[in-house]
C-alpha cells in the first residue's frame, strides 16, 4: 500500500510537517513584552505561565515531555487570559532552542524568528 501525503489512520496522530515563521518585530507588543519576560525569567502575571506545553496535536517538533513550556500573551480586553500564547522550547527557560507564537489557542503556531 503506498503511503499518501495529508492520509492518516484514525490511531496516527498528525506529524509535524512544516514550520511558517514569525519576525519578532511583527508580533503584536504584548507578545514581545512576553517573548522578553521568557528570556528574562519572569516575573509573569499569570499562575500557569511556565507550565508543561504537552504538544499533543503534534503541531511543534517532536521532543521529549517537559521540553516546551507555555506563556500567556495578555489579550487587550479580554477578561481571561484570551488565546495568544508563547510555546518555548530547550533545556533552559530563559535561552530557549526556539519559541513559538500562537494567536488561536494552539490551533496553529509560527516560529518565533528574533
């Protein structure tokens, strides 16, 4: 059986496949006030900034559980912490490998170019 692209079985979550990326500078500016508090360390407003990114869609690189971590980025007039969010990834949490930018709750992301 030959192997067709955008075909998987119903057990086989989707793969990454390809990474659209981002200019930092282009972000919106809480975003980059976000992206600076990753590589500063904090101080974050918001309790689960931080925690485990567990990549279950498998929309970012495969790696090991624990390597990425998820950042709220504040959402003018929202009353909650809204759907924009930072995913960093690496062994260290302030120089993170790379970052990751999403503006729809993890449906889609672009990597973060400085």
């Amino acid at each position: 059986m030959a192997w067709s692209a955008g075909v998987s079985s119903a057990k086989e979550a989707p793969a990454f496949v390809a990474e659209s990326t981002v200019a930092l500078a282009s972000l919106p500016p809480q975003a980059r006030t976000t992206y600076n508090l990753v590589l500063q360390g904090g101080p974050f407003p918001y309790d689960k900034d931080g925690d485990v990114f567990g990549n279950r869609e498998r929309l970012l690189p495969l790696q090991p559980r624990g390597f990425y971590r998820e950042y709220t980025v504040k959402t003018p007039g929202a009353s909650n912490r809204g759907a924009r969010r930072i995913v960093c990834g690496g062994k260290q949490a302030t120089a993170p490998q790379a970052c990751y930018y999403t503006a729809d709750h993890y449906a889609s992301f672009r990597k973060i170019v400085p």
